[in-house]
C-alpha cells in the first residue's frame, strides 16, 4: 500500500467528521499559537535589550572606586577618592585594548535659562565619552582639548535639556544658561537617543569638561568614575585584566589582598539582561508547552475513540487486504494530519497575535525561524506520540473480532 | 474436472476458552473446484463461521492443510495471508460492511487500493465495470447511506468482484433483506456462477441450497452431508413468480 493511497485515506476519515477533527486540531492550535506568540514576546524583549546594551557600547567599561573598610567602618563608595587622574593617565598609557578613555565627575542642580529651569545632571567627561557612548553632536561642537586645559565654562547639552530650557524653540548654541550658581555656555546640542533599557531618560544630560567640574563646581581632585571602551567586545575581559593590573600597582595594593575599586562591564550586565530574559522565554514557553500537551491528550482521547467507534471497518478494511502497518500508517496519518495542520494554522494565528501584541501593546515582539519550526517538529511528534497508541491498538485487532463488533 | 481451487485435508480448528478446549471443527475434508457454486448449511454452532473463517484466510487451522488456489495458507504469516485475501478472495458480509458516507465507487475501490499495482485511474474504471456488472451503473456516486439495503449489498457483491479472485466468500449474503431482494441477489449470484466464478455461500437458509450446485452441511464441526445439486432452480423464475407489489 503507497503513501498516498494512505493519505487519501486519513484524509476521507478526516473529512467524515469535519467539527470532530477540527475541535481537536483546535486544542494544537491553541498550543502552537500560544508557544510561538510567548517565544516572539520573549525574544522580541531579549532582543530590544540587546541593541539598546549595543547602542550603549557593548564594549564600554566602567570603573568605580570600591568600597573599603577603614578602621572598621564600611564607607560607601562614593565617598571614596581613591580613583585620580593619574590612574586615568596610566590606564590610557598602558592599556592596549582600551581605545577611548573618558573620566567622569558628575554633579547635580538646577539648570537655568531666563525663566526657565529644570533640574539635571551635569557630567564632567572628555571627547571621548562621546564615542564611548555613542552620543554624537548635533548643532555645534564638542568642546576641546584648550577647554579641559583652562576648565572652560562650556557645555554641550542635551535634547531634553533643551526642550526645558528653551520651550520657544530659540537655538541654544552661544546661549548661557547656568548650572547652581556656574553660568556655562552652551556650544553644542546632542542628537536625541531616547530612553534606555532601564526607562533612563539618556537626552536629559549636560556635558562638560571635567576639569570645569572638579575645580569650578565640586572642588575635588580625584574623580569619581573612569569610562572606557576595549577595542572589541571580544577583547573586553582581556582590557579589563589589564586595567585591573595597571590600577593595582598605581594603588600598591599587595598580592592577596583585595582590590579598591570596581569594573563592570556592558558585557556583564548583557548577560545579566540575558539570562533574566532567557529565563522568563522559558517560563513563557513551558506555560505554552502545557497547553500543547494538553492539545495532544485530545488528539489521543479522539483517536481512541475513532478506532473503537470504527472496529468494523477496521475488520473490514483487514479482510481485504489491508495488513497490521497498513490500519497502524491509517491511523498515524490521521494522528499528525490533524497536529500538523493545526500546527500550521496555529502558527499563523501565533504570528497574527504577536503582531497584534506589538500594534496595541507597544511591546516589541520577534518571530523567530527557529520557533516556527521547534513548534512544528514539537506538533509532528506530538502527533505521532499521541497518535501511536490509539493506530497499534488498531493495529492489533483480530479481523474476526473486529468485523463482529457491534 | 475443473481447476482445484479449494482444497482441505482433515482440518481441526480448537478454542481454548478457559480451561475447556472448545472443537469447532472437528476434521473437515473436502474440495472445491473452478467454477462450482457450494452452499454450506448447518444450525448455530456447527463450525460454519469458523469453516468460513478458515476459507477466508482470517483463522488458520490448529491442525490439517489448507490450499487456497494452490498456495499452502496454513505456512503462511498474518501479512502473507493479508495478501492472499487481497489477491485472491472476496468477501460478502450479511451487514454489508460498506464504509460510511462514501460513495458506491469508492468502496468497491477499496481492496484495490491495498495493491500497489494499480493506478488510481486503473482503481476508479474497474470499480465502475464492477458496479455495472452488479446493475448499478447509474448509482455509482450515491453514497451508502442513501442506498437500499439490496443496492448496499449489491455494492458489497462489486467489492467482492473487483480484484477479480478465485473464490467469492458470502456469509449469510440475503440474510438481511426481504424475500425479493433476496431473490434479487440470488438471481445475481446464479448469473456470477454462470459466468464461471466460484462462490461459496454459507447459509442457516435450507430454499437457497437448491439454487446452488453443490451442499455442503456440517453439524457439530464435522461435515454430514456433501450433495451435487443436479436439478438447480433458477431465482430468476423464482422472482418472476412472485406477486408483484402494487400498492
């Protein structure tokens, strides 16, 4: 007996009780369109998180001071001015998979223009911070190395700031505003870039030298964070161990004890991200599994039943020719016609609601290749599993028997 | 002397059921050559459907030979035998058996479908010579539920002819149908006999042994009595005969 002979035959049985195969391709479809709309959910957000870590600088590095005993009281590490710019000169010096390097100092006030003010963040950085963040300068111009020399009291601000200060859509560029009490003035405007990942606002910010900061605002010589980007993501650990040894000798902290400050990595908190949301992909597809399992005991429960409610033509079927594995295929087919072909609808309607999940919850979604064919394998094994029991019961019926059954 | 196309040799058939060996058939001999038309008679629990399971290759003998057109069925696997029965043997069934919801060519394409040497094509044109030979060439895409049951059967008589076998297996073929659709059926088998088929039709019915050419009767799985008809009825005059219905 040919394949396809077999398949006409499923297919006739399938076709002899439309809503019956239907209701029960209906429990896969549901299962299916659950799996591939939470696994589009769950890759969609992975997804977003990664390019905005990406957009951040997958590469950036930050290094903090650290938290240290003194005489038995833990201090917090912003109190802590262990990191100088002579660290941030050795690191740039002596570091080769560190390409851009930017100290930071940050304080924070109001901002004010006329009578217009807004409260913000002022951040102390060089040139470089703007490559290693991937800010770039819109109108105007980034300040220059004469400016961090002479701690110039000039800014480059950004979109929200802007939009604050100055509502009637002025140009900002050579206007002053001041920060507390220090007028700066303004000589560039970043691009916009939105939000990040974590719902921070990245265009309320102002820039300025760091040396202005240190010496005009905080009165400080240490600072308090240095940013850098390793040449590549791939090269990030190899940067940092580098860092980490070139700041220990600066700190002549002995071998054995621990080190006096902190490095974090964009990679670190990627895979952080990560596995936060490879996690909740998993709890997302588990509940979907369920739910296609769930789908498959109906197709067995209908399976079985079809066979006893047609023991007669099976006995028939027998008595003409039809062997063991001939009922066994019949059935089989008939098993995975209905998983498959709900496998397929469900896929469509998976895709149909992701989309939707995206256009009315602004949630990013992304369907996957390999989703779409984890569920269809799933719906094919599911088919043959569920369906096996029911074609061997068949299978195995002694045609006299069978052709007696009433 | 025809072609041998049955032949059994001294065949036992025991059940076990429980701790008793039940004897169905207790030695059962004898021959069926091309081309005869045999009754086999006997009262519930004389072995006929076991005798008929055995001819039908679904039951194979505890003991004795089985020749089924030569080929020795007794040596035979479940799936050998699926194929003898595909090749060689068609049944009729009392109820029919016909599939639901499916019309008259597609059943009797049926045990055409379990040989792969047929095309499709092939499968649908014999099915309708088949269907015509029966008289129902104008019935041939009415699905079984809208039949009668003398159509129904005479459907069940185009599955049984459609692969062409050596013998045609009817068990209690009229068994279901009113007196003149039995004659209808019977007149079909006389002309199927005439045409040179083998039919072996196991009956409880006493009349429709004299239209066949040979009986054979069984009692308590041995055969008592195994008679030539030499002076066979013709259902057709039979049929004639009757009161035609008017009302």
């Amino acid at each position: 007996m040919n394949f396809v002979n077999l398949f006409k035959i499923a297919l006739k049985a399938l076709s002899n009780n439309k809503m019956r195969g239907f209701l029960t391709m209906l429990g896969i479809i549901i299962g299916v369109a659950a799996v591939i709309t939470m696994l589009a959910i769950g890759q969609g957000s992975k997804k977003s998180i990664q390019m905005e870590i990406s957009e951040m600088g997958s590469n950036m590095i930050m290094i903090m001071p650290g938290a240290y005993m003194r005489g038995g009281v833990r201090s917090s590490s912003s109190d802590m001015e262990s990191l100088k710019l002579a660290d941030f000169s050795s690191i740039e010096a002596s570091c080769p998979h560190v390409t851009f390097i930017s100290p930071i100092v940050q304080s924070s006030a109001q901002a004010i223009y006329g009578a217009n003010n807004t409260p913000t963040s002022i951040y102390g950085v060089n040139q470089d911070y703007l490559e290693i963040r991937s800010y770039k300068v819109g109108d105007g111009d980034i300040f220059t190395d004469q400016d961090i020399r002479t701690a110039a009291k000039v800014c480059v601000v950004g979109k929200t700031i802007v939009d604050n200060l100055f509502p009637d859509g002025e140009n900002p560029v050579g206007k002053v505003i001041r920060f507390g009490s220090i007028p700066f003035r303004i000589i560039g405007v970043l691009e916009s870039k939105g939000y990040n990942s974590m719902g921070m606002d990245q265009d309320d910010v102002i820039l300025a030298p760091y040396t202005t900061i240190q010496k005009r605002i905080l009165a400080i010589n240490h600072i308090q964070q240095i940013v850098c980007a390793a040449t590549s993501e791939a090269d990030t650990e190899v940067a940092i161990s580098e860092i980490t040894e070139v700041l220990r000798t600066n700190h002549k902290i002995k071998a054995g004890d621990d080190d006096n400050f902190n490095i974090r990595s964009q990679e670190e908190m990627a895979s952080m991200m990560n596995s936060v949301t490879s996690m909740m992909t998993i709890l997302l597809a588990a509940v979907a599994g369920i739910s296609l399992v769930v789908g498959g005991i109906g197709i067995m429960n209908i399976m079985y039943v079809s066979v006893t409610e047609r023991t007669r033509e099976i006995g028939l079927r027998m008595s003409i020719g039809a062997k063991g594995r001939d009922i066994l295929a019949q059935f089989l087919i008939e098993s995975i016609l209905i998983s498959v072909t709900g496998g397929i609808i469900g896929v469509l309607f998976g895709a149909v609601a992701a989309y939707l999940v995206q256009l009315i919850g602004n949630f990013p979604v992304s369907v996957q290749m390999w989703t779409v064919v984890l569920a269809f394998a799933v719906c094919t094994l599911t088919g043959i599993f569920f369906g096996w029991y029911p074609a061997k019961k068949a299978s195995n019926l002694d045609p006299i028997e069978a052709l007696r059954y009433e | 002397m025809g072609k041998e196309i049955i032949r059994l040799d001294n065949i036992r058939r025991h059940f076990q059921v429980g701790d008793e060996t039940v004897k169905a058939l207790r030695g059962v001999s004898f021959t069926i050559e091309e081309g005869e038309f045999v009754t086999i008679m006997g009262s519930s629990g004389s072995g006929k459907s076991t005798l008929l399971n055995t001819l039908g290759c679904l039951d194979t003998p505890t003991s004795g030979e089985y020749y089924l057109d030569g080929v020795d069925v007794r040596s035979m696997g479940k799936n050998e035998r699926a194929t003898l029965r595909n090749r060689k043997i068609g049944f009729i069934f009392q109820s029919y058996n016909l599939l639901a919801k499916t019309t008259a060519v597609e059943n009797v394409e049926l045990p055409l479908m379990y040989n792969p040497s047929y095309s499709a094509k092939q499968r649908k044109a014999m099915a309708i010579d088949a269907l015509k030979a029966v008289g129902l060439g104008d019935r041939l895409y009415h699905k079984s539920n809208q039949m009668s049951g003398g159509q129904m059967q005479r459907v069940a008589i185009a599955r049984a002819l459609v692969n062409n076998p050596a013998v045609i297996l009817a068990d209690e073929a009229t068994g279901n149908l009113d007196t003149r659709t039995s004659f209808e059926i019977l007149v079909l088998f006389q002309r199927l006999h005439e045409e040179g088929r083998t039919i072996v039709f196991v009956t409880h019915n006493p009349e429709i042994a004299q239209y066949s050419s040979r009986n054979i009767t069984l009692k308590d799985g041995k055969v008592i009595s195994d008679t030539r008809n030499d002076n066979i009825l013709d259902a057709r005059a039979a049929l004639a005969a009757m009161p035609v219905q008017t009302d």
